[in-house]
C-alpha cells in the first residue's frame, strides 16, 4: 500500500458492527467539522489465512468476502454522507492484517477512528483488537466509538485529563480545539492519588490539593488566552484518575487523554489510565500521542 504522498484526512474503521456504524457516524460529522476527506476502509481478513497461511484459499470464497466487504463499504458510505452533507467519502478495501494496515493509514491521517468492539469481539471484552491494538500503534489520535454517541448539537462538555505529561499536553491542545468547534464547555480534571482525603491527615491533604491546583493552573496557561471562547471548569480531586475520568465522562461527549501519563514506563505506549478510560467509557474517547 503507497501512503507517502496521500493525506487520508479523517480515517474510520468499518465491520459491519453496531459500533463501528457509530464510528462512521461519528468520523462524517468530525470530518465535516474539520473541512476534510473522510476514508472508509474494510479490511478483509479470513480465518484460514491465519491458520493455514500455507494453504490457498479457494478462487470463489474469496469472491464472496471480498463482496461482503463492498457491500460494508456502500452501507457505511451512505451512512457517512447521511450523517454529515458535503464531505468527500473514499473508500478502501484492503486484503491484509486489519491493525497493521490501519496504523499504517494512521501515518498520513488526522485521526483514525473505530468502534469499541466489532464483530469478531468476545462478548465478555468491552475493547475489541482492532480498537485495542490501534490505540497501541496508530500514528496519530485514535477515537474510540461506543454505541449511542451524542447526536449533533449536544451541549455536553468535553473533558480532558491532565497531568502534566508530554502526551497531556499534547491532549489538551487537541482538548481545546475540539470544545472550540463544538462550542461547548471544557472539564479539565486533574486527579492525582491512588488515596482518598480520610488516609491523608488534614495538613497533608491541603498541601497537596494546592499543589495540584497549581499544576492545573500551569498547564492550562497559555490556552485560555489562545481559545478565549472556551469556557473552562476545572475539577482537582483526590481520586485514582481513571475512576474520576470514568465520573465526567459520563456526562461528556467527548474525553480527550493522552497515550500515557507521568506514571507510564518509558517503553509503554499505552498508560492504565486511557487503557482503562477507553474500555470502560459509555462516550467516545480521543487518545493522543505526544510530539
């Protein structure tokens, strides 16, 4: 696959699914929002190839998945431009490995963006491995999409969770931008302990909840003045981040994090805590890399 001289703008991930049709969806609107091309790709992948790599598949079935997969592709194309007017839709179907073909998208893409779960997903687990492996490796932001995303015009907040981190700040820049275009108001929570206010002594407590108020304060500096029609409402808490980031979002229409947080090891390239926020969210998600 050549990408080296293609800018695929917004790319989404299309199965057939009930998350990823809400990812579709989803993707044509921000597509619209951002004034850029929206990529539908299907990725066709038969089990053999994965079992008995060494034996060919008949001419006629993989007529009939290849088919199947045009027949995805259309569906989901007219979902995109129901959902969204005026975009361009292209479309792509691609016989390989479904996460490596998309991160490979993901390197002249905006964002990529797929539902939770497909249709190969065990009932039990609420990330699928197309959703999980690309918010291990895509190249640029990854939108995780669960069933039942806000309609257009919400004015529910986005949130963002902030730590300070390089992939943090790259999350609040792209946090800022995205409560811009919705016109909405942007939570920015910053949630800095495993423990609760009863197993800290009183002195202690405020002593850090200061210096959290102050980290805050410091990493929102600068974008305030640069979105002055954003409103901002700041949450500190002490409280494990994923389970206060799983509390706003909630009531959120987008949570924006980044791929790891200060407490990442230097060789992951997904923390805990957007692992966690991903998965368990009832709201899309947006995971950013930082620079």
């Amino acid at each position: 696959m050549n990408t080296a001289s293609t800018h695929h703008g917004i790319v989404a991930a299309v199965d057939g699914s009930p998350a990823a049709k809400a990812a579709v969806v989803w993707a044509a609107r921000e597509a619209a929002g951002r004034r850029v091309p929206l990529m539908l790709v299907h990725v066709v992948q038969s089990p053999a190839v994965r079992m008995w790599p060494e034996v060919p598949m008949p001419p006629e079935v993989v007529d009939q998945i290849r088919q199947r997969g045009r027949e995805v592709l259309a569906s989901a194309q007219e979902d995109a431009k129901a959902a969204a007017e005026n975009i361009e839709v292209t479309t792509q179907l691609a016989t390989a490995d479904v996460v490596p073909t998309l991160v490979e998208l993901s390197e002249k893409a905006d964002m990529v963006v797929v539902g939770c779960r497909g249709l190969g997903a065990i009932a039990r687990r609420l990330l699928g491995s197309v959703s999980w492996g690309l918010l291990h490796h895509a190249k640029c932001p990854v939108a995780v999409i669960h069933e039942g995303a806000p309609e257009p015009g919400s004015t529910a907040p986005v949130v963002v969770g902030i730590d300070g981190s390089p992939a943090s700040k790259a999350a609040t820049a792209m946090a800022f931008d995205m409560a811009s275009r919705r016109g909405v108001q942007l939570v920015a929570v910053h949630a800095w302990s495993d423990f609760s206010a009863y197993e800290l002594p009183g002195l202690e407590f405020l002593a850090l909840k200061q210096e959290a108020e102050e980290a805050l304060s410091e990493n929102l500096a600068g974008w305030r003045e640069r979105y002055p029609d954003v409103d901002v409402r700041r949450v500190v808490v002490l409280d494990r981040p994923a389970h206060q980031l799983l509390e706003q979002a909630r009531r959120a229409q987008l949570t924006v994090l980044g791929s790891h947080g200060r407490g990442g090891f230097a060789g992951m390239l997904l923390g805990s805590v957007s692992s966690a926020v991903a998965e368990s969210a009832g709201t899309p998600v947006l995971v950013v890399r930082g620079s």
